[in-house]
C-alpha cells in the first residue's frame, strides 16, 4: 500500500507538471496519470488503495469544499439575490431532463433509469469548478459582481439535490421506497437548512476552541481541527442523511469568515497547502476508476447526450438563472465553461446502478467515465481561458481571497560597515515570509576587494535565503528605485548613517532620496542598529 501511494504522488505531481509546461492543465496530466497506473493499464497499484478510493475522495472533497466557503463574500452574494438559488437548480433540472429524453430514445431507458442518468450526467464537479472560481477571486475576474461566488454556491446545492434525487431514484427502482417522491422537496429544503445550520454550530465551536481557549499553538493545529471537523460532518451525514455534509463543511468556511475574519485567513493558506497533495490523490485516483472497456459501445451516443444535454439543457436552466439579473450577456456566456465541468460526483456514483444490478447500469457508467474524460479537461481549460475574455477584471478583496505569492526583498548596500546590517536585515524579513532577496551594488570606482568581500558577506548572511547578486551602475537613487519597480520587488532595505546635518546632505541624501521617489515599501536600517519602517509616496509613515 505504500508502494501505491508513492506511485501516486509522484506519478500524480509529475504528470500535473507536464501537462502545466505544455500549457495545458495539470489534473490532465493527473487523471492520464491515473489511467496508466490503474487496473487498465499498468495496474501497479494496490488493491487495498482502490478500495479506500472513495473515502480519499471524500477527504478531498472536504478540503475543496472548506476552500470554497472560505472564500465566498456574502456581500456579493446578497448582490444577487436569487441568482445563486437558481443556478443551483434550474441547469441541473433542465440537463437532466434532456438526458433522460434521449436516454430513453437512444439506450430505450424507461424514465426512471434515464432520469437516473441525467442525475449522473448533470452534477457538477467541485474538485474542477471550485479551484477555478477561486482562482478568479484572487486575479479579480467578475467579483464585482460576485459572479464566482455565485457559481461557487450553485454547483454546491446542485450537487445536494442531485444526490438526494439519485438515492430516491435508486430506492424506486429497487422497490424499496416507490411512495416517497413527494418528500422530495421537504428533504431538499431539510438537507440545505440543516447542513448550513450544522456549518454555523461547527464555526462557533472552531472559534472557542481555537480563539477563545487557544488550544492550538501553530497554524497546523488549526487546521488538524477544523479539517477533522468538517470530515466529521461529511462522515455523520452518511450514516444520518438528514443534513448536507459537503454543505456543512462549505458553511463552516464561510461562517468562520464572518465571526473570526483572521482565523479564516490562516485557515485558508493551510487548506491552499493541503489542497497540492488531496488533488493529486483526488484527480490521480479519479484517472485509475475509469473503465475505459467500457465506452466501446457508447462512445458516439454517449458524447451526443453530453454535447446537446449541455448545450441544450444547460443552457436553457442558464439562460432561466441569470433573467432579471445584471449580467451582461458575455457573463452569462461565462457559464458554459465555468459551470460545466464534470468529475467527482460522477467517479462517486456512476458505478451505484452497476453494483446493484439495475438494467443499464453498464451504459451509466460508461457515459460517467466520458464526461469526466470530456468535461473535466474542458473545464480547467476554459475557466482560465475565457474569463479574461468574458469577465470584467475587478479590483480584489484580499480578505476572500488566499494570498500566497513569495515576496522578493531588495538589499541596497554599499561597501560600508552597515551593509552587514542591512543584509542582516534583510535575512530576517525574508526568514519570516519565506521570501528571496535581491542585493543590489551600484558599482563605484576602485573597489574590487571590497566588491569581493560584499560577495562573501551577502552569501554568509544569506546562506538559507534564496538570493541574488546584481552590480549595477548609475546614479543610485533612480538605479535602486527603477530597478525595485523593474523586478517588482515587495520591500526595499536600505542603510542610513548618521544624523548629524552635514551627514544628511552628504552620505544621508541616498536613503532619503529613495525614500521620497520610491512607490515601493523602504525599510531604513540606521547606524545606530535602530530600525524604522517606513512608506514611500503613497505616504511615509514612522511606526
């Protein structure tokens, strides 16, 4: 089992990579990963593995969902209204309906078995749509209108109502429960109130535990508890399905957003970081369930279920979702890539019908395996693609959004005594932020020993903090300012000596001519080892 595990992760990571470097997204090269590793292929992993799938899956859920709550805004939400309601049932309604049609024109489905693989066909992947909201979040594409989050919560309740339709279309089907489809909408609306009640329980508890009686002493600790939390209600709704438990977790990030804004910060980097090794596992997983052997007799008429059920029944239960909103009509077209991806909720359930015996089972599951071959793919192409195209580029919220990019620090240093105290500190901001430093040298006239010796220096005080050297020349205020703007470097470290008046005018002026010209952050180490943070010329500041 560990043996698979490794083949996962690396083959998982290394195929993602692939598919990044020849532009084309990473969980393609994960699901092919997958395929190869799995039983139709190479079958290299364990059996053990393949059995524990579904609940990898879950856990990976989990963390995509919990990322998805801590990044919705309510505000954008209340912006529109009954826009995210509707999108969470009008398109997968209408999808389904189109695929059951041609279900029972195309396989001679009776209604039932082709609503249960409409059901199949138009769930929306999580593990596809949420990264790519999110994703759009932090560049600022449509969150003036809280066109992701709209997306984002929509795909969440659509996917409650398909499985709850699912679990009752199997129970007719069985014979077991053929009375109980006018409950239907009593457990819909059951299922949605009480999982996001159970989500705003869970983030009180999350906040005394963590804030009030600080049980947790690093970020880790957070998130061991809150993601064991949101597992825990997953898990619970299985064996109790009165409530949502994806739901839940979903409601427990954005809950933690609303009553505990800086918990729900560090939370979010910590679920950002898990979410790199639950997607390998996720897509890499998803690759080896597919049966390949068995779209050999449904390829052609399971791809015109997909293309017409989504250009037809989706786009109906769009056009339906989005009347009397503000959307423009180049929003609206957004949602064909945005809202369509297909992949976890198929990988879960496509092979249910099949396991219990059911007439059609084999067709079910093979249009599951195409549209997440299709679909998916799509998905994580076009959401990058067509929302520069489609979408308004908005300023962003930093608090919504996860900000995780490293910051490069500029050393300016000369060949004085204080240069070891600013590369020092320099080393220590760094060391912080987990950032890389520049060191910057305007050149000077006869000082290649101590060029030399700076070189030495910078490398002992920099020894565990990524970092390069430039030598430039030119007049050193506009060098160190142009050259801070040219490689976009967050903070500027630079020396001053002195506080004499003559040693202002003289050997003072370089820092205090930054100070005043740069846009940037600039970080003055005096001599006197006193340090003062200061801003540049969208205000200075002294601490």
């Amino acid at each position: 089992m560990l043996g698979s595990a490794i083949w996962i992760l690396l083959a998982g990571f290394f195929a993602g990579q692939l598919a990044r470097r020849i532009g084309a997204p990473p969980l393609i090269g994960m699901i092919l990963a997958g395929i190869g590793l799995g039983p139709e292929l190479a079958n290299v992993l364990d059996s053990s593995v393949l059995d524990s799938a579904d609940d990898l899956r879950t856990v990976a859920v989990m963390v995509i969902l919990m990322r998805a709550g801590l990044g919705l805004d309510r505000k954008k939400l209340q912006q529109q209204g009954t826009v995210a309601l509707r999108l969470g049932l009008l398109p997968v309604i209408a999808e389904a309906t189109v695929v059951m049609t041609l279900a029972m024109v195309l396989f001679q489905f009776d209604w039932v078995t082709g609503l249960l693989l409409g059901c199949v066909v138009g769930a929306e992947s999580p593990a596809v749509i949420v990264p790519g909201m999110l994703r759009l979040k932090s560049l600022g594409f449509g969150v003036a209108k809280g066109i992701p989050d709209a997306i984002l919560t929509g795909s969440a309740l659509s996917d409650v109502l398909v499985l709850l339709v699912f679990s009752l279309l199997l129970t007719v089907i069985t014979g077991s429960a053929a009375s109980s489809a006018w409950l239907l909408p009593v457990q819909v609306l059951g299922q949605i109130v009480l999982g996001i009640a159970l989500g705003y329980l869970a983030a009180r508890l999350m906040i005394v535990i963590l804030v009030r009686q600080n049980w947790s002493q690093t970020a880790v600790h957070d998130l061991l508890i809150t993601a064991s939390t949101a597992l825990l209600m997953v898990l619970a709704a299985q064996k109790l399905p009165y409530f949502s438990g994806y739901l839940a977790a979903m409601a427990l990030g954005f809950f933690l957003i609303e009553l505990d804004p800086p918990l729900a910060r560090r939370l979010r980097l910590e679920f950002n970081n898990l979410w790199s090794i639950a997607e390998i596992l996720l897509f890499v997983l998803l690759g080896a369930s597919i049966q390949i052997r068995a779209l050999e007799n449904t390829l052609l008429p399971g791809l015109l279920i997909l293309v017409v059920g989504l250009l037809l029944g989706r786009s109906i239960g769009w056009f339906l979702s989005t009347w009397g909103s503000n959307w423009t009509l180049r929003e609206k077209l957004f949602l064909l890539p945005g809202n369509s991806a297909k992949a976890t909720v198929q990988a879960a359930i496509g092979a249910v019908p099949l396991s219990q015996g059911i007439e059609g089972g084999e067709v079910i599951l093979a249009i599951a395996a195409l549209s997440i071959l299709t679909t998916a793919p799509f998905g994580a192409w076009a959401i990058p693609t067509f929302a520069p195209k489609l979408l308004s580029k908005d300023p962003v919220d930093p608090t919504k959004v996860a900000v995780q990019t490293r910051p490069l620090l500029m050393a300016a240093v000369d060949t004085s005594p204080l240069a070891p105290q600013v590369l020092a500190k320099a080393a220590e901001l760094a060391r912080r932020s987990d950032g890389e430093v520049m060191v910057l040298h305007i050149a000077q006239a006869h000082e290649t020993d101590d060029l030399k010796a700076l070189q030495s220096l910078s490398q002992r005080l920099l020894l565990d903090v990524r970092h390069r050297f430039h030598i430039l020349d030119g007049p050193i205020p506009d060098v160190i300012v142009h050259t801070a703007q040219q490689y976009r470097v967050s903070d500027i470290v630079i020396g001053k000596r002195g506080h004499q008046a003559w040693e202002n005018l003289i050997v003072g002026s370089v820092s205090q001519a930054v100070l005043e010209s740069s846009p940037i952050p600039v970080t003055i180490v005096e001599a006197s080892s006193r340090e003062s943070s200061l801003k540049g010329n969208d205000g200075a500041n002294d601490p």
